[in-house]
C-alpha cells in the first residue's frame, strides 16, 4: 500500500507528560514521527498537538487506535487530504557576501512574499512559510543558505 | 481537623475497598509505614519488591478485584518493573504506590531517586506522579478506576515523601476522580450481524481469552456454547472460563495447543473470539490460519483488533455486554444438522489424537500434573512460573472455573509463579494453590517462601525438577541440534533442605509410585510444601507447532502406545455426546 505524510491532530488535557505518553507510543510500537508542534488552546486545560508521519493506510489506523488508546488524550483526527490548511515555517540564514547576492535574495523575498526579519553585512536571516516548503528551501544552496530552522507542520479543519 | 497526605492515600485506599497491600518498607515510604500502624488494612511483607507486585497481580487474578502494592523510591521502585509490564501484557488491574524523593529533590540524582513513571511509561496503563497533597484522594481513586476499566491493567502512582507527610484541612480533601471510565453502550447493528454470522455457520468456533475471565463472563460463554453448539477453545489467558469438562471443550490452541483444537482452527468456516488478542503463539503463521473463516471479534480495546488477523466483523466491548446481547438476540436459535456434522468431525479429531505422552520408569512430569488433578478433582488454583512446566500446566491440569489458573501468558516471567500463587492463596484462603513450577523458574522468586511461612500463606509449591532450563532445552534440541549451551542446572540446590530452612514442610519423590503420596500428604498439610519431582530429564512438551509453520503442521512428539495414551482432555465418558 501506498506510503503517504500523514497529519494527525490531537486534543490533549495539559497533563504533564502527556507528550512523552504520545511519542513513547509512537517510537514504542515502530511508527517514526516526522515532525510535531504542541501549544495550549482557547482552553489553557488543553493542549492540540498536531504531528505528521509517514505510512499506509493500516499504520495510520493502527497508530490513531494506540494513540486513542492513552488516559488523557480527548480526541485523535486524521487530517490528512483536503478538509484542513496546514502549514509549516522556516527560518533562514544567508551567507549573502557574495557579490549580486543580496540583490537575488531581496528581489525573492519580494517577489515570494518572505519576510526580511534581520540583516547585516554577511547574514541575512529569512521567514519562509509554506505548505510544504523543504524543497524550495534546499534548492536555497546555491544563494548562500547555510542553516535552517523548521517548524512542524501546524494544522486545522476548515469547518 | 488538619489530614496528612498518607492519611488521605488511606482512606482512599479503604473507599475502592482494598483489604490488603503487599509491600516493602524503606527510606521514602517509612512515613506510609508509619501511618500504617494506625489504619486497619492487612499488609504482607515480601522479601522482594518483583514479589509485590506478582504477589498482587497474583491476588487479581484470582479474586478478579484490584491487586495493590507498596515499594520505596528507587531499586524499590525498578524492582516492580518486571511484575508491572507482567500485569501489563495480561492485562491484570494493579495498583502500585511507589514512594519518591521529596519534591524539592527531584531531577537532582538524590539518594534513591529514580524517574519510575518515565522507566514505567511504556508498561502501564497509566501512571502519576502527584505533586501536591490536595490531588493525593482525587489520583488514587482515578487510579484504581483506570486500572479496573476498560481492558484492565496497571497503574503506577509514584508518592514523594513530603507530600505524604503535608497536612490538609480535611474539608479541602476531593476523592472524586476526574476520569470517565464508563464503557460504552454495545453498538446492536454490530450484535445482529454477529447473530447473522452466527445463524449462518456450518462450523463454528468459539475461542476465548483473558477477556472472558477477567470480564467476568464465563457463564455468558458457557451460555453461547450450549445455544450454539459451536465446540470451545480457549488461549493460554483463557482457561478456566470453559468447562473443561464439557464434551465442547477443545482444549488450548496454538504453539503448545491440542490437535483438536488447531485442527478445528484450520477447518471452521467461523471463529467467535472474545476477550482474545490473535497472539503469535496461537494463529502461528498468520496467513495460513484459519483459511477459510469468517472472524468476529469482539474485544474491549480497539488496538486488539485488526492488529494481527484481519476480522470480518468486530465488536468493540466488554465480553459480558457483547456476549449477553448476543445470547439474548439467540434464545431462539438451534443449530442446524451441519454443526452436529461439526461436531462429530471435531469428537473424532479429539479421540483421535489426544494429548499423550509416553510412559517410562522415570517419573513423567505430564503424570504428575495429571495426579495434582486427580487428588485436587480439578478443584485447586494453579498457578504456574514459565517454561515446560507452564504448558504442562495448561494441557494436563482441567480447570472448570475461572480465576483458576495464573499464569504469565504475555510476558513469560519466570519467577511469577510463587508469588502469584501467595497472591491467589490470600484471595482464596480456603482453596488449595499450587504453584506449579520448574526447577530454574523457582529459583527466580524462591525468597518467597519466607513471606508465605511467616505470613501462614499455605501455598503448596510443586517443582518438576529436570535440572535443566526445560524449554529452552527443548528448543536447542529441536532447532540447535542439541548443542545444550548453558541450559543444564546441575548445581542445583537441595529443595527439601531448602523448604525446611525457611520452615516449610519439603517432600521428595523420585520414584512414580511416590508421586501420588507425596502430593496428598502435601494437600493434607496445613503449612507451606515443597514437593520435589525427580523427572525424566528430556521430557518436551508436544504437540508443537514451530514458528513460522501453519497450525496443521503439528510434530506430535513420540506417541504413546494406544493403550498408555490419556484420551481425558475434558473427555468426561459419562457424557461423551454433545447435548
């Protein structure tokens, strides 16, 4: 069966451990975490944590199920597909010496709607938001992209 | 009125209606001992904290209640890991308090500080650690209400020393947990096309596991047996739902199991298993079992289902819930001629190919379980430590009632079986209970003879001693080529001098004719026993289904002789129909 990113949205009591509960399961019964964000809701009793794996269809319904499974989770959705905007951010840093440099890398950050967060001299560090944009960002090489730093993906239903 | 934190740990302990705590004392528990002294609760002192906690799971097992433990912070506290993740893979409601550092010295590597619900995170249902004194009621009655619920299994509650010793006014204290641990209503759409099924069967199964036992619903089992007709087996958590005495009665499945019920297994166009998890030891290769069944599933967790064998119906509940609503939906119901077909082929598989074994001069370890059986009538709860001497246990010994055979069926602990079996004695302390163990496995556990001598817990403790580690042995003859590397345990204690050091009675039998002597002597005694069986040292448990091979690949062993071979598998000649 096909291997696909999932994203899985989770609503938590704010217990402690709740999120070592969660990863212990996952790395426990053999499923990798991609990447994974946490933060408290409307309601500070309760945290959503949205985390995105990789695996068919019988792994995504096998880790909802252990997932569900645990004392202080609320709920567990699957928001893969079309009904939920996700979205994920980078942060960047350029090495932008080189001569013709920063004329490139301002010239993009204009034209793809990144922001500029601080510049000097030699670096320049740029805020990348996106669906998907690891791909985007390594091809950033060649422009002098030393580092990054990415979120996980962050999501929610439209309705 | 001012209430300390172990006041209140107390009295929410006497409100779940906990009579007894096996425990340990130390250093971050001394406070909890303290205030022992002045509560009305029995407490059992072991002589290892691996023996708390068996003993406990032990004690659920057979009263079907929560079982409760006590350890200090530290080695105290690892030292219940191995019984935590036993109770875990069974799925045994346990309790246990683990005392801890002070808050003020947590995370700073103190004496006796260990991170227990970090090392236990993976192997219990749930765990606490309580950070203030007022949530001290309110978790540990969540506690126990996670650890009875749903599918059942142990809770840890990890308690620093000073939040034992802070006070509260007593009007502040809360005992209401915050949990929702109802189950959930059965879903009917789901029970009437189980029915449907059902109706529709030629050749049904019933095969039933730990579910049923701990869920209490062995007489709706034995219920859906008599309405169906449907011939029972049942794993290794599972025995003792099912009567096995009944002319239904399969015996176990599996690695071990009998060539009834794998045949019937492989055969069967339908399997109800309830309370069961598919383990690996039962359907052996996963893609030959059961070719041409159709499966409901009924199980309490979700996880269990689909996890191993694709079903084509599951039913998300609790064994009774589901299996009442079925027999409800039935009552009607007779089978057809084809299951009587069934039923005919399935006596013939039985009387064809029972468990057997062959007889020598030596005293046969199989014949000793069948004389525990026979001078107990199948009324005694056995427990058992893990290995040859457990499946002997299963195969050998007929239980007829629930909560009567303890065994460690997930995580194969040896060194379960004497605690557990003190555990079980203390639930049911008119029953006879047998510990059931090998000569390794005894070893693992074996300073709990004095918790039994010194607490008066007459726990009779039988070892079949091959001097060997017996299963592995048989797994290097088999697949090692007999090469028996680090298997042979020659240097072996005296066992009889052993008994008598802790101040138990000890008896030997060497000889066959003294098997049965020994074991009604042991029965008759009102203190510990230690009974020792001198057996032949290369037995092996058969049948065996090796791994990887599907369930009609079955090496039956060296065959008995017709007429030495034990036909009795819950073969009950007085009623050998099937009415």
């Amino acid at each position: 069966m096909d291997e696909r990113e999932n994203v899985i949205s989770i609503l938590v009591n704010n217990k402690p451990d709740v999120l070592a509960r969660i990863s212990g399961t996952l790395s426990g019964r053999g499923f990798n975490i991609e990447s994974i964000s946490a933060n408290i809701t409307k309601d500070p009793n309760k945290t959503k944590i949205i985390l995105t794996t990789i695996g068919n269809k019988t792994t995504l319904a096998k880790i909802l199920k252990q997932i569900a499974k645990l004392v202080d989770i609320i709920t567990v959705e699957d928001l893969t597909g079309r009904k939920a905007v996700r979205r994920e951010m980078f942060l960047v840093r350029f090495n932008w010496q080189l001569e013709g440099r920063k004329e490139k890398i301002a010239a993009l950050v204009e034209k793809k709607k990144w922001k500029l967060l601080c510049a000097n001299d030699d670096t320049c560090i740029v805020e990348i938001t996106g669906e998907n944009g690891l791909a985007e960002v390594m091809a950033l090489t060649d422009l002098g992209m030393e580092d990054f730093t990415r979120t996980g993906v962050v999501a929610i239903e439209k309705a | 009125m001012k209430i300390s934190g172990a006041q209140i740990l107390f009295k929410a302990l006497a409100m779940e209606g906990v009579e007894v705590i096996f425990g340990y004392p130390g250093g971050a528990v001394i406070g909890i001992y303290d205030e022992m002294t002045r509560q009305n609760i029995r407490h059992i002192l072991v002589r290892h904290e691996q023996g708390a906690i068996h003993a406990a799971d032990g004690y659920a097992r057979a009263s079907g209640k929560v079982g409760v433990c006590l350890a200090t912070s530290g080695p105290g506290a690892t030292n219940t890991v191995t019984g935590i993740a036993n109770a875990y893979l069974d799925s045994i409601p346990v309790v246990i308090l683990t005392g801890q550092v002070p808050t003020a010295l947590i995370g700073t590597d103190a004496f006796q500080e260990v991170d227990i619900t970090g090392i236990t995170r993976p192997c219990t249902k749930h765990n606490f650690l309580v950070r203030n004194v007022s949530d001290v009621g309110r978790i540990t009655r969540d506690a126990f209400a996670i650890a009875r619920s749903g599918r059942p299994g142990p809770v840890l509650i990890d308690l620093p020393k000073d939040i034992m010793q802070m006070e509260l006014e007593e009007a502040d204290v809360n005992f209401n947990g915050e949990y929702n641990c109802e189950e959930e209503p059965v879903d009917r759409s789901q029970i009437n096309r189980a029915v449907e099924m059902i109706r529709e069967a030629r050749k049904p199964v019933i095969f039933s596991g730990g579910g049923v036992v701990m869920g209490g619903a062995s007489a709706e089992l034995r219920e859906l047996a008599r309405i169906t007709g449907a011939p029972v087996t049942s794993s290794l958590m599972g025995l003792g739902a099912f009567n096995a005495s009944s002319p239904l009665w399969m015996g176990m499945p599996g690695m071990h199991g009998t060539y009834c019920a794998n045949m019937a297994f492989s055969h069967c166009d339908l399997i109800i298993g309830v309370g069961v998890r598919f383990d690996d030891r039962v359907t052996s290769k996963v893609d030959l079992f059961a070719p041409n069944a159709r499966i409901i599933h009924i199980d309490i967790d979700p996880v269990s289902i689909d996890k191993i064998i694709k079903t084509s119906l599951a039913i998300v509940a609790g064994a009774k819930s589901a299996l009442s609503a079925i027999n409800a939906e039935l009552a009607e119901y007779s089978p057809s001629s084809h299951v009587s077909i069934w039923q005919e082929q399935v006596l013939k598989w039985k009387r064809e190919k029972p468990l057997s074994y062959k007889k020598s001069e030596a005293i046969k370890p199989q014949f000793v379980v069948e004389k525990l059986y026979e001078v107990s009538r199948g009324e005694a709860i056995i427990a058992t430590e893990v290995g040859q001497n457990q499946m002997w246990g299963a195969q050998f010994y007929h239980y007829k009632k629930p909560n009567t055979f303890i065994t460690s069926g997930g995580l194969g602990t040896m060194g379960f079986g004497l605690p557990a079996a003190i555990g079980a004695q203390v639930a049911r302390p008119d029953a006879i209970v047998v510990d059931l163990a090998g000569d390794g496995s005894i070893q693992m556990n074996i300073q709990e003879l004095a918790t039994a001598v010194q607490n008066n817990i007459p726990v009779k403790i039988a070892i079949l001693n091959n001097n060997f580690l017996g299963m592995v042995r048989q797994w290097q003859e088999i697949f090692y080529q007999k090469r028996y590397s680090h298997t042979d345990l020659l240097g072996n204690p005296d066992f009889v001098k052993i008994a008598e050091a802790y101040g138990a009675k000890g008896l030997r039998a060497s000889k066959v004719e003294e098997v049965e002597m020994i074991i009604k002597e042991a029965f008759a005694t009102e203190g510990v026993v230690v009974m020792e069986f001198i057996v032949d040292r290369e037995e092996g448990v058969y049948p065996m289904v090796k791994p990887g091979s599907p369930l009609t690949d079955m090496d039956l062993g060296p065959m008995a002789p017709e007429e030495d071979s034990r036909a009795e598998i819950g073969d009950d000649p007085s009623t050998r129909s099937f009415n």
